[in-house]
C-alpha cells in the first residue's frame, strides 16, 4: 500500500479531498460519471467541508457524480439527525450541487423481512453503475472498515462478504456513545457495504488520524491478514490502496 504520513489532520484531510477531486475529474472525463464510495464518522468532516469549499469556489461540480455510503445504523429514520444519511446532508449534500437521486444510503427504515432485498439491491446498483471510482474509508478502533466488523471466519469468507445486516462490535458501540451521548442509547445494529465491494472499488483512500488510531493502523498495515482486524484485508488488494495519516496516528509504524 501506499501510505502518506502529513503533519497533522488537516493537511491529511486535504490530501484526501484532493484525491476525490482528482477521481471525480478523470472519471468524467473518461467515462462521463464518477462513481464515490463514503464514509461518515469524526474523521472524513473536513474532507467534506474541503470538497464543499471547491465547490463554492466554482472549480468542483457533482452533477455527475454518483455516491454509496457505506453504512447506516438500523433501524433508524433517514431524519433523524444521528443517521448517516442526515450526517450526510449536513456535511455535504446540502452544500454541493449533488443531485439526490445521485446519492446512495442504506436505507434503515426497511422492514427487516425486506433487508436482503435492500442490501442486494444495493450492491446491483453499484455494479450496475460501473463500479465504486473510489472509496473512502475511516478505521475503527477495532479494525473494522464500515461496519464490517472483526469475526470469526475466513479471510475468503469475509472478502466475499455482500452488503447486509450486522450486530455492531462492543468496541464499536463503546465509540458510538460519542454521538449518542449514552451507551444504553446506541443503536447495536447497523446496514453496512460488504468487504466485497469495499475492495473491489478501483481507488481505495484510508484516512485515518490522532493518536487512538496509531496501534490499528500499524496492525492493519503491517500485520499479518486476518479478520480479527478487517482492515488489514486491504493488503489482499495493496496496489489500489492509499493510506493517508497524520503524524500521531503513523506513530507506531516504525
Ligand atoms: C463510517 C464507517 C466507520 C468509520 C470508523 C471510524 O461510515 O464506516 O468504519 O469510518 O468507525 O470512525 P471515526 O472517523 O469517527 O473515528
């Protein structure tokens, strides 16, 4: 994998915005669309008041652009403001000119009879549009990237995972208590984008920043491959894959 280290948060999330920019540019003009995996989370605001901040300027439109998010908390309601997709709207799509029926959230409204008809769906759309130009990805603190979380099963298991439904990790709802504000209130549930179609995006931008990150990130870079850190399935596909850091979370690369 590529990895750049940048001083500090920021200039990570810039890099970052760059490399969607410049995904965005050659796509259109390659195949007239661009197609973006997204990720929501602490990390990539920046990324996406960077992007919005193009656009205002004029040299950025997502008229073209086609975008999956990665995952959503189930069940929830697309209003509430602590799902993904009101996340989303926030952070980006209500500051850019991004059509909306271009944008793409699991949706965490369906009946759970109907779930597998959603997440199938979903992941036909993608193939459907060509496939994911780029995607971009935090880490968890566990390793996971959306919610596919560390589990006991094979690596080739876990890289054919589809879209579905999942049980979120204990470490993973002990983190979510920042947004839900009280551990009996986290949604243990979520929709999330398969390992599958994570890798098989073209372009794969790993942002991950501060010093909680540093021990995952050298695991999931330096580690052996294995689903106890999802992460580190990424090295099965290195060539498409950039890792962007700050200083504090590289630290433990060596
Ligand atoms: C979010 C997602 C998650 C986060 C990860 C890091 O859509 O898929 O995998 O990227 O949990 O979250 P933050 O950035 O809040 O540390």
């Amino acid at each position: 994998s590529t990895v750049i280290v940048c001083p500090n948060a920021e200039a990570a999330s810039r890099v970052a915005a760059e490399s969607i920019a410049a995904t965005i540019d050659s796509a259109l003009k390659s195949r007239g669309k661009a197609i973006l995996g997204l990720a929501t989370g602490a990390t990539p605001e920046v990324v996406y008041a960077n992007l919005a901040a193009r656009h205002r300027a004029g040299g950025l439109s997502f008229q073209k652009v086609v975008t999956y998010n990665l995952d959503e908390y189930y069940p929830i309601q697309p209003i509430d403001p602590l799902s993904y997709r009101s996340y989303m709207h926030r952070h980006l799509f209500s500051r850019v000119d991004l059509p909306a029926n271009q944008a793409h959230v699991l949706d965490g409204t369906v009946p759970e009879a109907f779930v597998r008809e959603h997440t199938a769906e979903f992941d036909r759309w993608i193939e459907a549009d060509g496939g994911l130009d780029l995607q971009l990805l935090g880490i968890g603190r566990n390793g996971h990237i959306g919610f596919n979380e560390p589990a006991e099963w094979s690596v080739a298991e876990a890289a054919a995972a589809p879209t579905r439904l999942v049980e979120l990790h204990p470490v993973t709802r002990a983190d979510a208590v920042r947004e839900f504000g009280d551990a009996a209130k986290v949604i243990p549930r979520a929709l999330t984008m398969g390992v599958k179609q994570i890798l098989s995006a073209r372009a794969i931008v790993m942002l991950a920043t501060g010093p909680r990150k540093a021990s995952i990130v050298a695991q999931a870079l330096r580690g052996p491959v294995t689903t106890a850190v999802p992460a580190s399935l990424l090295q099965t596909v290195a060539d498409r894959v950039v890792w962007i850091l700050d200083e504090p979370a590289a630290a433990e690369l060596g």
